[in-house]
C-alpha cells in the first residue's frame, strides 16, 4: 500500500482474484467491463484484474481507481496506451497520462477521463474536471516513493485493529471520517476467508474514538446500531465488531465500508 498518498479520506482495496476463488462464483463481480476506452477499441474486465485500489483523496468527491491487471491484459493496453500520441498527454517523472473518452458502468455515456500505466497498475480517473490533477497525485506518490497514508502509525494500528494477523485480506477498506457511532473518528472494515466452514468469510469493523474511555461508552450503542455483529470488543481507543457469514454475502460486503 506504499501507493497511498498520505492525505487521503478513503481507500478501499478489494483483491479480485480471491472473490473469485472464495465465492467460487467466476461471475461475481459481473460479465461487463469496468471501464471501456473508446479510442482504444479496448475494455477492461473483472476477469483481467488482480485487485483494485481506489483512492479518494482530500476534498475530492471522486475516487481514482489503481488496477493491477494481469500481464496479458497489460500488454495489450501498454502497446495502445503507447501509439496514443494524438490525444492529450502529460507526464510525471517517467509515468505519461492520457486524457481519453472512456466509460465505467455507472455513466451512461462516455466522458473525458484520463489514464495512465505505473508498474504495471492502470492509474484511471473518469473525474473531467480535476481528474488529471488527481492521477498525478497518485503517480507521483509511485514515481517518488513518499510518504505512504500506511507510515502513519495510527493507520497501522488500523490494519491490526481490523481484526487480520495472518492471512491476505479479501478486502480491506478505511475511512478517514465517522462511522454511525457518536464521536467516533474513523472506521476500517476487512474481509477474510472465514476461520469455519469454507463457504464463511469474516468481516471486522473498527472504530476509532478519541480514547478508551469513549470507545468504551459507547460499547451499548455499537450493540444497538451493529446489533448483527457475533462479537464485539475494545481494543485500546477502537471499538471492534466482528461477523459472519456465508460466502452469499461476499458480493454485499466487497461494496465498502
């Protein structure tokens, strides 16, 4: 995650290629493309993707979305990414952007966006109007190796508090902002492979509150708002929810926090 930049309000991760071999479902995540690029001729599947980052960064409303795809599918958009020399374009150290019309499923019809291949991630903004600005936050975070938001040692204390001490996350998702829980200051939710029968998986939230004291006032009301959770605990100043469910729910929980 040394791809994060620092100053972000939400990034969520989400490994593909475990939904798949979790849910044992190759259509899980749907048969049309996340994001089609119109000059290229050319569309990205589910299929075609390791895992996804998205990256909401500060005072932004839209997210840009890191791919890493598998190397055929790379290949084939590195050689068209590479010939697209008649349409806008920018660079940020060695890493090129360039502004395309694109669509994901959420629009209903194309619109400018911009696209950039770093090691091996498709870097994609469909935001026309501040998207640029955002994919060179990104690509500068990879071209110059600064500080990543998983420096920050409140972030580490995160990812232990969601709950994951071994193991690969199916899905791990953190938001700099408050959850339903009053005074709260951040939340992380993770999802894993469920430690029961193979068709469960694991779902942990964690909030953050100011200190324990607070995390642990508000230990009946975490009971009240997450009443569904199987466990609840305190962890320094988090409050943590742990569930479970059957591999069903998979397809729910992937959406985010």
């Amino acid at each position: 995650m040394s791809l994060v930049p620092r100053a972000v309000h939400y990034v969520g991760y989400v490994d593909f290629q475990k939904v798949f071999t979790v849910s044992g479902n190759a259509t899980i995540l749907g048969v049309t493309g996340l994001v089609d690029f119109y000059q290229f001729n050319f569309t990205i599947f589910p299929q075609d993707v390791l895992y996804e980052v998205d990256i909401q960064l500060l005072d932004q409303d839209t997210a840009v979305t890191l791919l890493k795809l598998q190397s055929d599918t790379l290949n084939v958009l590195e050689l068209s990414f590479a010939r697209a020399t008649n349409v806008p374009s920018w660079t940020v150290g060695s890493y090129a952007i360039r502004q395309l019309l694109m669509r994901t499923p959420n629009q209903q019809s194309p619109g400018r966006g911009y696209l950039s291949l770093a090691d091996g991630y498709a870097v994609i903004s469909v935001d026309a109007q501040t998207g640029r600005d955002q994919v060179k936050t990104v690509l500068a975070q990879i071209a110059y190796g600064m500080s990543s938001l998983f420096d920050n040692s409140t972030i580490q204390t995160a990812v232990y508090a969601s709950g994951i001490t071994a193991g690969p996350y199916i899905a791990l998702f953190l938001g700099m902002f408050s959850s339903q829980l009053n005074g709260s200051e951040m939340i992380v939710k993770s999802i894993s492979s469920g430690s029961g029968p193979s068709n469960a998986i694991s779902v942990t939230r964690s909030v953050l509150f100011r200190d324990q004291d607070t995390a642990l006032s508000r230990y009946g009301e975490a009971e009240r708002i997450y009443r569904d959770a199987s466990s609840y605990a305190v962890l320094d100043s988090w409050l943590v929810m742990n569930y479970q469910y059957s591999t069903d729910q998979l397809r729910t929980e992937i959406r985010g926090i």
